[in-house]
C-alpha cells in the first residue's frame, strides 16, 4: 500500500514543535505495514513497541502526547488508532476505492473513534464519500448503541448488587432485634420472611419502624395467648403499619408518646415518671 507524506509537514508548526519520539510515534502511524486505507486500522501496543524496538511504557508516553496534541485518537479498550489526517495526504480517489475502505471498515473492531473519521471524511464535502458515510454511520449506531447497552446493565447490575447487600444487611439486623426481644431464634435467609421485611421496606417503612412494631407487640402480646403471633409472618405481614400506629401498652396501661424513652442500650421501652 501506497502512503503520501506532504514534505511541507517539516514546516508546519505543530509538527515541529514535537519531540524527537513523537515525531517518530507519527510517521510510524503513517507507514506502518499495519494502517490501512482510512488511516483507521487496529493497533495494538505491542506491534509499535516491536517494530520501533520501544518498551511499552515508551510507547504510551509518545502516544498520551500526540493524543493530547490532537494528531490522533486511540480507543484503548478496542486498540483502534485513527490518525486524523491521513486521508487529508491520501484521499479516496474513485468509486472503486470506496468499496474498499467499506469493506476495509467492516472488518475493524467496532469503536467510537469512527466519529472522528467520519467528521474528517464530511468536512471534504464530496459526493464519492456518501456511500462510505453511510456505512462508517451505521457501523457508529451499533457501537453506541452497544456502549449504552452495557453501560445501562452495568449500572442495573450495580444498583441491584446494592440494592440485595442493604437488603440483606436490612432483614439480618431486624431479625437478630426481633430474636433478642423474644428470646426467638427465627433465621433471617427464611425466604418468606425475606420477602416480608422487602415489601414493607418498599412501602416506605424503615428499619428503626420495625423495631418499634416488634417493641409495642411484645408488649401487648407476650405472655398472653396471643403470644403465638409474636413471629415475622404476623408482625411485618400486611397488619404492620396498624400495629406500627397502635399505642404502647405496659402491663395493661396505655403509654403516650410524651412519656416513652427507650431503655438503655435502644431496647424496649419504659414509662418516664
């Protein structure tokens, strides 16, 4: 493949303000046996650190550069360079050659580097491009796309691992309060009682309006007959938020609000005199 070097690119300003690798780095990415057509072409690291016999540390500093310097772009997940002007030295010339950089650009990785290329290839504003544009767009579409495919699982996936961990940490401590006040020992991966805390935990309720369900019930119910009731299926079933709005009986009295404290340690209440 043949590539054109404008000897006018020794004058130009931007080019010679690089240093002695850069401007290596970008011939190299002009005339490596690797580019193709587009100036868009797959690239790993390694193949320049080979060819140039450069460490690959070496390599990624003159890269950083003349991407901060706007001589290229690079996608580092997919190793796909796009030099940004190279088709600027050596444009497409006919149909013929259009229907090779199309299928030269169908077997590259999919990147977002394609944009680049394709504004580029819109600023000449000729018409043999159309047909080539089109592809590069179509191909871009699926990129993107793809991108917020994985982004939009990556955050669902994310949000959910978050979401089980509170949840899980959530039904632990409610059930080891619930089974310290009862002396009960109901297991918290019970998935019935899992699913009873979650739903009321979705309806709004906190944590803290759980200890308190277990706290007032305790009260009304332990050593009564109504004991038996005192278990997670009752007490966070649909009844709960009745029996979060009940008053708190001690031994049969009535405590108002302005007289509760919780006892040492936050557990169960007392009458304040």
């Amino acid at each position: 493949m043949f590539t054109k070097i404008d000897a006018l690119l020794w004058k130009d300003a931007k080019f010679t303000a690089l240093d002695s690798d850069e401007k290596v780095l970008f011939i190299y990415l002009i005339t490596c046996s690797h580019r193709n057509m587009l100036g868009c072409y797959y690239l790993p690291k390694m193949y320049v650190s080979g060819d140039l016999d450069w460490s690959v540390k070496r390599v990624s500093e003159g890269l950083d550069k003349l991407l901060r310097k706007g001589f290229a772009t690079y996608d580092f997940d997919n190793q796909v360079v796009f030099v940004k002007n190279f088709l600027r030295y050596n444009p497409l010339e006919n149909q013929n050659q259009v229907k090779g950089a199309i299928k030269v650009s169908s077997t590259l990785p999919k990147s977002t580097v394609m944009s680049g290329l394709i504004d580029v290839i819109k600023e000449f504003n000729n018409p043999i491009y159309e047909s080539l544009i089109k592809g590069l767009e179509k191909g871009l579409q699926r990129v993107t796309e793809q991108v917020e495919v994985e982004v939009e699982v990556e955050v669902k996936e994310e949000v959910l691992k978050h979401s089980r961990v509170n949840s899980t940490t959530h039904v632990q401590e409610i059930v080891d309060y619930m089974n310290e006040r009862l002396g009960s020992k109901y297991k918290s991966t019970t998935p019935k009682t899992i699913t009873s805390i979650n739903a009321r935990m979705k309806e709004g309720f906190t944590v803290q309006d759980f200890k308190t369900v277990i706290d007032k019930k305790h009260y009304d119910w332990n050593n009564t007959d109504l004991s038996k009731f005192l278990r997670p299926d009752t007490l966070f079933g649909t009844k709960f938020e009745s029996y979060l709005n009940q008053p708190l009986v001690v031994n049969g009295v009535e405590v108002p609000d302005y007289m509760q404290t919780k006892n040492e340690g936050g557990k169960g209440y007392e009458k304040v005199e």
